[in-house]
C-alpha cells in the first residue's frame, strides 16, 4: 500500500513538465505568423503587433540620441546581470552545501541553453523578416537592424532572459520581484531599439521560461540526490592522517 504514493510521486514530475512544455508549445504556435512551408520569408506589417512595434519604436526615436544607445547596451545588460545572479545562487550554494541550491543553478544553466537552442531552431521555421526591415512607414529603430537571414521569431534576448529569471525566481522565490520584472524589461528593450515585434518577444519569454520550469520539474530530484551522494561520498572518503601535531577526531 506504501508503493502507490511513491509511484505517484515519480510520474507526476515527468507528466507535469511534459505539460509545462505543451502549454509553452501551444502559446508560441499561437503567436507564431506563420512561415511553415512558405518559400520566403514571412513579414508582418499589420495587425495589433506591427500596430504597437511602430507606437513603440516612434516614441524610442523622439528621445535623445544617447538615451537610444544606452538602450542598446541595457538590452544586453539585462543578460549580463541575470547570468551573474545565477553564478551568486550557486556559489552561495556551494559554501552553505545546500543540495537543491547547487542543483537547481546547474540545471538552470543548461535549462536556458536548450530553450536557445530550440528558439534557433524555431526561427529557421518561421523565418520572419525583422520588423526594421519590414515595417518602414513610421518606425526608425535605434539599434542596428540586424542583416538579412537573421530571423525575428522568437527573440533570442527574451529566451534566454526568461530561462534565467525563471530559474532563479523558482530556487529563490524572494528574487523573484527582481528577476521576473528584469527579464520583462529585456524583452520590452529588444522592441525599444526596434528589432523585434511585441509577439516575437512574447514567445521568446514563454519558450525560456517553460523549458527552464520543466528541466527543473523533471530533473531536480535526481540532481540534488546526485549533488548529496557526491557531498556524502567526498565527506565519508575523508581520512585523517595522524602525526605530531595533528590531532584526529575520535
């Protein structure tokens, strides 16, 4: 009778980030524009999206020069920063040997690469012309639109922000007022500067942060039982090698 609760327990962390991932998959096929089986790619000049993109990028051009390249650097900022309260999480983690802290920053890390990966792999799907190249009448970007075949959807910056933000905000939910309002604001700046639409970056932080969710759902505990038997393992293997002036615990 005692065997039952356990199985339970073993399969719903699986079935649940299988889940996490349909629901991400299904809310970044809703926003997709299309581009399966279309020979060229595809461009978005109408619509709620292409609407808001022009609004946007109008008001980021009225601003002073200098206020639209510290734009651009703060798109990458937001990255820079996020990445290094992961490296704290885990070096905190280590000195304190907290199991579920070493663990969940691991999984984090390589959690927020395959959302990348698979980001990439999406936009060789859509192909969606960038909206600096597709939307002219009444949008000036501020950045440098990036060169032709470097597709639009789903933004990259805001996969990879959200994969972080997620992950942290998960192992530490008191971050989470930080690192949640920091990857939003790295999605918004990729439509400040004018590379990207408003659906781009909506997908590419739904895509992050469900992958990053499910890698932690499926794999936590395995990986903090993997990071306590390596902490048990190194302490039991200790010896104390006695001489003169060397006192060994009993």
């Amino acid at each position: 009778m005692e065997r039952e609760p356990r199985r339970k327990v073993r399969t719903g962390r699986p079935l649940g980030a299988l889940a996490v991932l349909g629901v991400g998959a299904g809310a970044v096929t809703w926003l997709s524009p299309g581009g399966l089986g279309e020979a060229g790619p595809v461009e978005v000049t109408a619509g709620a999206s292409a609407s808001v993109y022009r609004s946007v990028t109008r008001a980021a051009a009225d601003a002073p020069a200098w206020l639209g390249h510290l734009l651009e650097v703060a798109t990458e900022g937001t990255l820079v920063i996020l990445a290094m309260l992961l490296v704290w999480m885990w070096a905190t983690a280590i000195r304190r040997k907290d199991p579920r802290g070493i663990a969940g920053s691991v999984l984090t890390g390589p959690g927020t690469v395959a959302a990348y990966a698979v980001s990439e792999a999406v936009k060789l799907v859509v192909d969606e012309e960038r909206p600096c190249r597709a939307v002219h009448a009444g949008a000036e970007p501020v950045a440098a639109c990036p060169g032709p075949g470097d597709w639009s959807f789903p933004s990259n910056h805001a996969t990879l922000a959200a994969g972080l933000a997620v992950g942290l905000a998960v192992l530490r939910p008191r971050l989470a007022w930080i690192t949640l309002p920091m990857a939003g604001a790295a999605a918004l700046l990729r439509v400040l500067v004018g590379v990207h639409y408003p659906h781009d970056v909506l997908a590419g932080a739904t895509l992050g942060g469900a992958v990053v969710a499910a890698v932690l759902l499926a794999f936590m505990p395995l990986a903090q039982a993997a990071v306590h038997h390596a902490q048990t393992g190194s302490h039991r293997g200790s010896r104390c090698e006695c001489g003169p002036g060397i006192k060994c615990p009993p």
